[in-house]
C-alpha cells in the first residue's frame, strides 16, 4: 500500500511540474531563450485566477463555472503578458548571445516581482473553493482530493494538445522548421518573426496556466516567480532544453525522486532537485532528451 | 567634514594640471562629486523635541503579510495616538517623555549582511535615538554586536531565537518579545495537559531554523514530560515550498495524536487549506505554535480544535485590562481587523521604550541614553497583555507566560476553548541558563502553579 | 599598467583609507564592504573573458565567510592570513573538482551547472543545525599575526587590508590579463576550434580561469564576513549571485578597475534606492539591468569610449 501512495504522490507532483515547464522548454526550443520571466508568469496567473475566483464567489454563482472563468483568466493574463514582453523589450534584443537573453529575461522577472506587489500588494491571496468543491476520493488506505487527480488527466491533456499542435499542425510544422534551421526557414520565407511572437505568446500562456491552475490549492505570496524558478529549470534540464518529451521525462523523474525522498528519506528532500540535476548533467551533458533524436520536439 | 571638501579641491586641482582632461580623471570626478553630494545628503542630528524613532520589520516579502503589516499598522496607530496623548495611563504623557516620536521605517526584506548594512544606515546616516525592530532571528543574531558597537538602544520586538541572550551579554540591546523556547515548552505542556492517553506526535516544520529549532525544543520538552512518547513523522519541507501533497499523504499514512507545526504565512495556510481538503486533521489535532497571526484570514478554513499559539499573552489570550481595551477597540475600528500577535508586540516594544525612558526623566530632567538602558533593566511595565518584567539576560529580556486554545468558531466569531495558561516561570528557564540545557534536564525548578 | 592610471588608482585608495577618519562611519562601511564584494565581481570578469557566465559563484563567496567563521567558532583560529590560507585551500580543492566537470560546459549549460552547486551548497548549510542554518552565525574581527586591536583600530585594520589585496589584486590581475594566458583566455571566447589548432587546450584554460575567479570570491566572501561581521547560508543563494553578476555587467570588462568602480556605485544606488523608496528595489535592479544590456552592453565603462572617440575627434579637427 505504501509504494502505491508514493507512486500517486509522485504522479500528482509530476503533473504539476509538467505544467509549469512546457511553456519554459518550448520558448527555449524555438527561440533559444531561456526565459527566466517565467516565474512571473506562473505568479501573474495564479494572482489573475484568485481574484478571478474571489469576484466569482463573492457574486455567488454557481461553483461548478468557476472553472472556466479563472483558467481562461490566466490563459489570457499569460498571452497578454507574454506579447507585451516579447514586442516591448525582447524584440530588440534578437539575434544576441543566449547567456545576455537569460540576463534580459532575469531583468524583466526582477521588474515583474515589484509591478506584481503593487497591483496586488504584500498580502497573501487564496481561492480555495474550486480546489475543496470537487471533494476527495480514497485511495490506496487515504484520501486525495479530486482537483489533484483531476490535473494529472490536465497535465496528459495539456501534452497530447503540445503534441498533436506540434506534429499535425501546418504551424506546428513551420515550428519545427524554425527549431531546426532559422536561417533556411526565413529563406524559405516563414515568418520567423510570427512564429517568435506566436510561440513566446503561448509559452508564458502555459506558465501562467500553471499558476492558474495551482491557485486553489495554495496560498498566493509574493515572491512565488522566484521560488518556481529552480524547480522548472532543473526539470527541464534534465529532460533537455527544448523537448517536450525531455519535460514529460524529466517532471516524472523528479516527481518520483521527491515523493520517495518525502516518504522514506524525508533528510534529504532539500537536495533532492539539484542532485538529480547535476547527477544527469554529469552522465548526460546536454539533457537526457537532446543529443539521442535530431527532431528536438 | 569642510576639511575634507578642502582637500577633495586641492586634490581635484592638483591633478588636474599633471595629466590634463582625459577620461580617468573624468571618473576620478565622478567618484569625488559622489562624495561630495554625499555630504550634503546627511541627515540631520536629532532634535530636542522629537524622539527619532527607527523601525524595521518587513514591509515586502512573504513575512510582511501576516506579520510586518500587523505590525507597522499598530506602530503606527500607537506612535499616532501617543502623539495626541490619548493613550490611556500609565502612558498618558505626550510621545516619550514629552517627546514626540518622529517614525523613520526600513524594511527588513533582505539577507542577513544587508540588515547590517541597512541598520548602520539608520544609525549613523538617518541618526534615530533608538530602534525597534526584527521579526527574523537571523538578523537579530546579526544585529545585536553592530548594536553593541555603535552604542545605539536597539529593542528587538518579535525575533523569537533564545541564543541572543544566552549565548551573549548585551548592554544596549533589549528584547521586549518572548524567546521561543515558551512556545515550544507550552505547547508540550498543553497536549500532556488536554490528552490524558497522548501517545503518538507527527510533525511537520518548514527546513530552516526557525521550524528545525521550534521542533527540537518541543520534542525535547515533551519527551521530558512523556519519555515513551512516539515520534510517527517529521517532515522538513523547504520554506516557501507551499504544496503539500507528499508530505500530507505520509502523515495521513502514519497517523498521530497530534502533528506540530510552526509553520507561518504563506504555507500554513496552504497545509490548512490542503490538509482540510483531505481531511488530515478530522482524525490528527494539529498544534500551530503561531498559527493566530492567520487566524483571521483563516476564520472559516482553520480546523475546529486546533491549537492555536499566539506566541505569548496575545490576541484573543491577552487579559481584560485598559490598555487591551484601548489597543483592540482603536486597532479594530481604525483597520477593520482584530489584532494579531505581531501588533501586540509592537506596541508592547514602544510601551517598554517609553516606560523606561519615562522612568530615567523622573529620576533626571536631562536624561541620556545610558540614563534609559538603566531604568530599562529589569523594568516591569504594563502592556495590553499583561504586565511585562525584564527578568531574564540579566534584565534585557522580556519574561512572560504563555497560553494554548483551541479554535472554535462562535455565534461566527473565532474564539479559543480550552484555554490553559503557563505561568512564566514554568515554560521559561530560570536567568543565566540556556533554554537548550533546561529543557535537556528536565526542566528542572519549572512553577508552573 | 600606465603611470596615470596608477596614480589615480593610488589616490583613490589612499583617499579611502584616510577616509576612515575623515568621513562618516556608514560612508567607510560602503566603501570597505563594495571593495570586498567586488573581488567576487572581478571573478566573474575574469570568467566573462573567457565567454562564461557564472550564476553561481555565490559558491565560493560563502565558503569564504563561512571559513572564516568556522575557524573563528571551532577551531579558535583568529589570525587573518591563517583563515585567508584556509580559506583559499577549501576553494582550491573545491574549484578543482567542479572546475574538471564545469570546463566541458559552455553558455546556459555552465550558467545553471554553477547555479547548482551553489544551491546545494544552501542546503547543506540550511540543513546543518551547528552552522546556525539560515541563522547564520556572528564573526569577529581577526587578529593580524597575533598582533590583536581594539575595537577602532580593528575596523581600521581590516579597511587597511582591503585596500592592501585589492591594490595587489589590481596589479596582478592586470598583468594576467596582458599576459599570454590572458590573451588565450580572450581568444577562447572568440573560438575555441581555433585555439586548440594551436595547440592549446580551452578546457585548461577555462579551469584556470575558473580556479582564479574562485580564490578571488573567497577572499572576497572572507573579507566581507569580516566587515559585516555575519554570514548566512543567503551568500550560496542564486539571487545573490545574481546580484554580483548585476554589477559584472554594470562595470563590463574592460578594465581591471572596472568591477570596484560599479562596485562602489551600486551600492550607493542600493542605499538611495532603499531610501527613496525600500519597495521599488527590485524594478529599479531591474531596470538599470535593462538599460545597461541594451545601451551599454560593454559596461559603464565604454562611455569613456565615447568620450575618447569625441576628444580624438576634437584633436584631428583643431
């Protein structure tokens, strides 16, 4: 009984993971961007969902359309985020080293922390109700609740979405072409630039999903970007910069490891993330997911 | 101060002819019109009419939520109202011995190198009388030698770690808060008191000192009052970590009579809010040392019969007297909010403060600052929770009881049953021994009658 | 390095020193803890040379301090060149077992390979309960070969020492940057195929340079756990190596001084941006960070360049 309840543990932290790094490993993919203004994109999310829920609830509709509200809420938080950033400040700077874009997206997640405080303030936010109404279920001797299981079948959803828009979309397509050469692209007379704006728009959408999605199940604080950061970096490392398989693999590897680490050895929990970060980084330099396929996505 | 504008002149001049106008000395000019506009830019000296007073708690970040705000509000509520003289005797007198209180604020977000940094600041550019301030452990720790070195009267008000005086003597640094020890030690006593057949204890704490040190001084005191006790499981989630579902799933797998917790802020109520989603706490009574700063917040989400710390004769668990009446009747009508322990201890802070220093202006007209570190010492002074006494670090440290509860919502108002009450002497070591060695031994001459 | 600018350099450091009896205390303070903060910048610069950016030497910042006040606390060692000795030993092993797994990364990869062991780093110590964890724990002032001071005299000393290392740090730096190692280290971030048909290997120039900016943040972590008299495990957190790597690119590389200069001036901008206003400090960061990678992307001191070219320009014209 024990094992299986890790093993769900596992499976409903690794769901979350997933979610919060597609939108992280598909921006680098195509852009070659690692974009540290992710973590305000999750915390921009979650804060539009909570008061999303909070105007909702204090109107008293009905709970069960909540949902729709504040998930579309951070979606279109996230888009617009997302394209102001891209058509305001990285636009100017295409074309430059990766590690000078780390510092630019470092920059803009420092401007976003304070801009997130002062339309929100320091105190913390919740929105529990869409997270309590579902109920819960019993489950190999305890109980879940139903909105955690429920997002391990979002976070499938979500990667069978990537997937199909990726391979059987004409723009999914043109994506890939873009990841794999640019410059033959653009003379092939892609749009690069659409596909930049496009891409970015739904990367930092899949971040703020992410927080939508969590805000329930937490309380609101600032300083969360931050926090998220590391945890969505070492997953996607470790799955391989750019690949969505890489981050399906990797949020299940470090899913796992923590949820055996919170059960069994909970000393070490602390490390976990960066140990199996360095473990994989040192057997396997480029991610686990890159050097083995051509087609990074 | 002019001396060194002279030689910054001679020296701008000097160079000036020797190597001509090129791009270093341009710099060179930059650096020394820096110093030159920093001169301009100090503070003033003090004033004979108002009392500077500096504050630092955290007004950003995760700690500024459920304790900064609480305490800059009544901070400022207090310094308001003292300044009109309307606060009730024995703190009728206008500001501080007639002083008026001039507020100048820091925020303590930040490391522990940048506090110092900041408090130099504060002393030596903004040049306040006194400080009170510090929430985090960490920076007290840091703080207190600069105190000690810039001879500044520095009253920590919230910071909890009892390593401050026990570890050193201080001079100019007082604490007007209550050490740690008292919750840990309270919390032990209060289960052992309200479960006749208490067998089993779980635990989980936020990694880093404040949860790994509240954690061994509650199990430390409760195996001396239990030695057969069970420890089912200790969980040390990282701070801010926020979601809980592991580490709930394997408390719920290895249930306890209780489960300690000192989580705050932010992830305490995530783990109310996740665990109640659950049902963790149907089955397993979980202990909140300082749970009743988000007790508010959480009105309807905290679990019925939890245990509820205020860290000290605060909140709903201070007495009855004038000043709690003053205090909650103008806190409540001015923010809307009842207040919480971090406001408590504010005000406690700034009560101390003017005791004392109300205290060295009788005894001499012209009173220094040596003058109120001696009325300070081993002060007893009155406050909305209770009257306070300097008993410990050999006068510099605030010496109080300690009361549990449990929450229960009534006629939809959050109120504490069960409410047993330690006096000080028994949840505190006796002065000059460490809280650590006390609760090791037995805690040995504890009155706790 | 040319006569002016030694003598500007003198001038400004024996400006300083003097200070400490001229100026007001918190003026000494800042001038004394940017100056040991900016040998872990002046790390980063000899790393940004080579084309590498570290987020995480943090790293070796906090084994400085903690060094420091590890042998101050447990092993009763007070002597400064004693614990510097120390100290730079630790981070000599340390640098060379990372350094042989870190030079065969490049770009991101090293970014975050460096990010992490700086963070697990953090959690040794947050987890370690006789290191105080996030508490931290206090350091006193060192003695000099057993020569011990008062109080005064102490923050005097260790004011005069800074300011010693750091004027050898400055010549010495400079003359490995004009040195055949320092040229290679430039031609390696330019192109490494190129280098090595040379016959040189890039690895070993990469480890070298990583062992060099290592030593400099450990004598920078020390002296900074001197001044301010504390450490905690936030000198090993990835902000606050971001914040050194902030001040890399506010001073570019251009020039050895260049790392104690925006040293200097970020953190008066830090004291006068918490004065205006303590909640804005992250977007003014921010900000500054911005502006300086899209205008200024050689550091604050390419706007002597721009001088330069108009007095060159001003010469031929007269």
């Amino acid at each position: 009984m024990n094992i299986l309840v890790i093993l769900l543990d596992g499976l409903v932290y690794s769901s979350w993971l997933f979610i919060v790094s597609t939108g992280l490993t598909l921006i680098y993919g195509v852009m070659r961007i690692l974009n540290m203004a992710h973590g305000s994109m999750y915390a921009i999310g979650a804060y539009t969902a909570a008061t999303i829920v909070g105007i909702y609830f204090n109107h008293g509709f009905v709970p069960w359309g909540s949902y729709f509200f504040f998930i579309s809420g951070a979606m279109f938080a996230g888009i617009i985020a997302g394209l102001l950033i891209e058509r305001g400040i990285l636009r100017i700077m295409y074309g430059s080293d990766e590690v000078i874009m780390i510092l630019v997206t470092y920059a803009i997640l420092l401007i976003l922390e304070d801009v997130i405080k002062f339309i929100w303030g320091v105190e913390g936010y919740f929105a529990y109700q869409p997270y309590t109404y579902l109920g819960r279920s019993h489950i190999f001797g305890i109980s879940f609740t139903n909105y955690d299981l429920y997002l391990i079948i979002v976070a499938a959803i979500i990667g069978v979405i990537l997937w199909l828009w990726l391979n059987k979309t004409r723009f999914g397509k043109l994506l890939i072409a873009v990841i794999n050469d640019q410059e033959i692209s653009v003379a092939m007379g892609i749009n690069v630039t659409k596909v930049y704006i496009i891409t970015f728009a739904i990367g930092c959408m899949l971040g703020a999903l992410a927080g939508g999605l969590t805000a329930p199940g937490i309380s609101i604080v600032p300083g969360m970007g931050i926090q998220i950061i590391i945890v969505a970096f070492a997953v996607v490392v470790i799955g391989g910069l750019g690949s969505i398989g890489g981050a399906l693999i990797g949020s299940l590897l470090v899913g796992m490891a923590r949820a055996f680490a919170v059960h069994l050895f909970p000393q070490i929990e602390l490390f976990v993330i960066y140990g199996v970060m360095a473990l994989v980084l040192a057997i396997r330099p480029h991610g686990l997911f890159v050097r083995a396929k051509v087609r990074k996505i | 101060m002019v001396i060194a504008y002279k030689i910054d002149v001679k020296l701008y001049f000097i160079i000036k002819r020797r190597f001509g106008m090129n791009f270093f000395k341009r710099s060179f000019t930059v650096f020394l019109a820096i110093l030159i506009g920093v001169f301009f830019t100090t503070a003033n000296g003090f004033s004979k009419d108002t009392f500077r007073l500096g504050i630092v708690t955290f007004l950003s970040g995760a700690a500024a939520g459920p304790f900064g705000i609480p305490s800059k509000k009544a901070a400022e509520l207090t310094v308001k109202e003292l300044n009109q003289g309307k606060v009730p005797a024995p703190y009728n007198k206008v500001g501080i011995a007639g002083k008026k209180i001039k507020v100048v604020w820091v925020d303590e977000a930040g490391s522990a190198t940048k506090q110092v940094e900041e408090y130099r600041n504060l002393v030596q550019h903004k040049k306040v009388d006194a400080v009170i301030g510090y929430i985090s452990s960490g920076h007290c720790l840091a703080i207190a030698p600069v105190a000690e070195e810039l001879g500044v009267l520095t009253v920590f008000y919230d910071c909890g770690t009892p390593r401050i005086f026990e570890e050193n003597t201080y001079h100019y640094v007082f604490r007007t808060g209550l050490t740690a020890t008292i919750d840990s030690v309270g919390a032990a006593r209060y289960i052992v008191d309200l479960k006749k057949n208490l067998k089993s204890i779980s635990a989980i704490n936020q990694n880093y000192a404040w949860g790994q040190d509240s954690w061994h001084d509650f199990i430390s005191a409760l195996k001396d009052l239990k030695p057969n006790i069970k420890v089912k499981t200790v969980q040390f989630p990282k701070i801010f970590q926020g979601q809980y579902g592991a580490e709930i799933s394997s408390l719920m797998m290895k249930p306890a009579d209780f489960i300690h917790s000192s989580f705050w802020g932010g992830d305490l109520e995530a783990f109310i809010l996740q665990g109640d989603a659950r049902g963790l706490f149907e089955k397993q009574i979980p202990i909140f040392t300082c749970g009743e700063a988000s007790m508010f917040r959480l009105a309807k989400q905290m679990p019925k019969g939890a245990i509820v710390g205020a860290r000290g004769p605060f909140g709903l668990y201070a007495p009855n007297n004038k000043l709690n009446r003053w205090f909650r009747k103008n806190y409540i009508s001015k923010f809307g909010t009842s207040p919480t322990y971090p406001a408590y201890k504010m005000v406690q802070a700034i009560f101390g403060l003017k005791s004392a220093a109300e205290k060295a202006a009788m005894k001499k007209k012209n009173f220094t600052q040596e003058d109120i570190i001696k009325a300070f010492e081993y002060l007893k002074f009155k406050a909305p929770s209770g009257t306070v006494s300097m008993d410990l670090g050999k006068g510099h440290q605030a010496m109080q009881g300690i009361a549990y509860g449990q929450y229960e919502i009534k006629n939809g108002k959050p109120t504490f049953v069960n409410v047993k009450w330690y006096p000080a002497k028994c949840v505190n070591p006796p002065d000059g021994m460490k809280s650590i060695d006390w609760i090791k031994n037995g805690m040995k001459g504890a009155k706790c009658n | 390095m040319d006569k002016k600018t030694h003598m500007i350099l003198l001038c400004c450091l024996l400006l300083i020193l003097i200070g400490n009896f001229i100026f007001p205390k918190w003026l000494t303070f800042l001038f004394n803890i940017s100056l040991a903060k900016a040998f872990i910048v002046l790390g980063l610069v000899i790393l940004m040379r080579v084309g590498l950016v570290s987020f995480g030497q943090g790293l070796y910042y906090c084994i400085g301090g903690y060094v420091a006040g590890i042998c101050q606390k447990f092993f009763g060692i007070n002597d400064f060149f004693m614990i510097l000795l120390i100290g730079i030993f630790i981070s000599l092993i340390v640098s060379f077992l990372l350094g042989l797994l870190l030079c065969n990364y490049r770009d991101i990869f090293f970014a975050m390979f460096t990010l992490a062991f700086s963070m697990i780093l953090y959690g040794i110590i947050v987890k370690t309960e006789t290191l105080g964890s996030t508490d931290g724990f206090n350091v006193k002032l060192p003695t000099y070969f057993t020569i011990s001071s008062s109080f005064a005299t102490g923050k005097f000393l260790i004011l005069l020492i800074t300011i010693l290392i750091a004027y050898f740090v400055i010549i010495y730096i400079r003359k490995f940057f004009n040195s055949e190692l320092g040229y290679i280290s430039l031609s390696t971030k330019e192109n490494e195929i190129r280098v090595e048909y040379l016959g040189i290997s890039p690895k070993i120039v990469i480890f070298i340079n990583y062992s060099l900016a290592a030593i400099l943040a450990t004598v920078g972590g020390a002296l900074t756990a001197f001044v301010s008299g504390h450490v905690d495990p936030d000198m090993a957190y990835w902000t606050t190596s971001g914040e050194f790597v902030f001040v890399a690119l506010l001073g570019g590389t251009m020039h050895v001084i260049a790392p104690f200069i925006a040293s200097i001036l970020f953190e008066f901008i830090h004291m006068y941006a918490y004065d205006i206003s303590p909640n804005t400090w992250q977007i003014i960061l921010g900000s500054i960070l911005l502006l300086i990678i899209i205008f200024l992307p050689r550091g604050l001191w390419s706007i002597g360049e721009i001088f330069r070219k108009k007095e060159v320009k001003d010469a031929s014209n007269s």
